[in-house]
C-alpha cells in the first residue's frame, strides 16, 4: 500500500477531496470520479453490497450507462468487486 493509501485510510486525509482535486490527472472522466466518490460513501456507512438500482437515483446517468461505467472502473483498476 503506497503512502497516500495509508494516510487515507487512516483518514488522515480526505478520499473525497483528493479524489475531486485529482480525479482527472489519475486518468478518471467527471462521471467515473462521482460514481467512485459514491461508491465510497456507500462503503463508509458501511452498504458494501453494490446496487445499480439504488445508485442510479442518485446520479444523472441511465442505469445501462452507469453500468458500462462500472465495468470500465473494474476493467482499469480503479474499483474492486468482492
């Protein structure tokens, strides 16, 4: 785990923050970089289990579209499904 990793994890800084700040040197489009925020939201009220339903009412995109970004996220690294 690299140093930023840790200093996130022990929420010595912000994921959100860091995330929107740089979300497009890290290689993310404005809509990757909302999924991933909310889906870490999810994560820190403790919802682990991804819904594409539920997380469609909460973003602009169609639920085909959201999916497609989803795969993308998986497919490039940036997320994990367990």
């Amino acid at each position: 785990m690299n140093s930023i990793a840790k200093l996130i994890k022990a929420k010595t800084i912000d994921f959100t923050q860091v995330l929107i700040k740089h979300y497009k040197a890290i290689g993310l489009s404005e809509a990757e970089a909302v999924i991933v925020a909310k889906l870490y939201y999810l994560a820190e009220e403790n919802d682990n289990f991804l819904s594409i339903e539920k997380l469609v009412e909460e973003v602009t995109l169609k639920e085909e579209e959201l999916s497609m970004e989803i795969i993308n996220l998986v497919s490039n690294g940036y997320i994990e499904l367990s």
